[in-house]
C-alpha cells in the first residue's frame, strides 16, 4: 500500500506527533514564541528535531521561557552555567548565540516595533502555503530562505544559516510545508 496520509516525519514519536498536530506550520506573531523557536531551530544544528523537543522544557527553565530581555543579560557567569546543565545542549556556541540573538532581537524589536514584525517582513506578513504530495519534495532551502538568512546574519544573528531558518520559516508557520494529504495542511484545516 501506499504511504499513510500526513506528514511521515512526526510519527516517531507521540511528541513529535503532537508538536506536528499543534505547532508546526501554524503562524506565530508572538515575540517570545519566535525567539523561543529560532533558538531551538539553531540548537537543533547537526542533532535530530526529536532530541531538541525531549529537551524543551528544560531549555525553557534554562533560558528563562526564552524572555528576550532576559536572555540579553545573560552575564559570562550565567552562559558559564549553562554549560553544567545537563538538560540543554552544552555547546559553548550554541548557548552564547541564545544571548547574541536576543541583543540581535533586541535591536529588531527597537526598529520593527516587535520581532514577528521583522520576521514576517520578510513575505510582506503572508503565508506560503505550498502544495507539496510528498515530503521529499519539501527542499532544505530556498531564496527566501537565504534571504532571511543573509539578513538575520548581517543583523548579529548566530545559527541562522539557510538550512536552519528554512525549518524556522516553517516552524513558525511563515511557511505550511505539510503534504497537502496531511489533515494539518492549510487546505484542509476548517
């Protein structure tokens, strides 16, 4: 037989299925929220989804909820901490870049007005909904991916290469890369 309808990617796992079923893909204009899932999305760099969702609730303890004022104010002493938390990913980059892009978002919000102004810009605040059969036709990025990217980059941004804001774009739901015979795709969702 053929594949089931959905998204194959989210089966693994019950939270994965439920991250799938009530998050991905579904727009997000709020701030924390975005900068919660941008620095999730870098961590995420290199390990799999499914490692970086088991490993959420405590990045959220950790990173104080991901408050961007917050996380801006992280001291040398407070990333020197992180590093012993054996809840998150203790890469060295990786947890100083959750400080450096809240100074970055900081930056945003000061000439946007808020963060999910500045992300959503990007598509002038509209949905790409795409109209993919298979998940294999899903690409790991694309020029408006690049574009962000490049941006993001130029801004202080770090972990926010290509591959990684094309799953950002999803992840916040800027892009709907469900297959369209997933009941989660925008065309089928009532």
């Amino acid at each position: 037989m053929g594949e089931e309808a959905g998204c194959n990617w989210a089966k693994s796992s019950e939270r994965e299925q439920v991250y799938h079923d009530e998050e991905w893909c579904v727009p997000s204009y709020d701030d924390r929220y975005l900068f919660e899932m941008l620095n999730l999305e870098g961590a995420q760099a290199g390990l799999s989804w499914r490692t970086i969702l088991d490993k959420r609730e405590a990045y959220k303890q950790a990173f104080a909820n991901f408050d961007i004022e917050t996380c801006a104010h992280f001291s040398e002493d407070d990333l020197e901490q992180l590093r012993q938390n054996e809840g998150i990913i203790r890469n060295r980059l990786k947890i100083r870049a959750v400080q450096t892009n809240a100074e970055a978002a900081l930056k945003v919000q000061a000439e946007f007005g808020s963060f999910s102004s500045y992300v959503w810009h990007f598509t002038d605040h509209k949905r790409i909904i795409h109209h993919f059969e298979n998940e294999s036709e899903v690409p790991a990025q694309d020029e408006l991916s690049e574009r962000v990217s490049r941006d993001m980059k130029k801004r202080g941004f770090k972990f926010v290469g290509p591959v990684i804001i094309y799953s950002y774009l999803q992840a916040v739901g800027v892009l709907d890369d469900h297959v369209v015979s997933c009941p989660s795709h925008s065309l089928n969702r009532a």
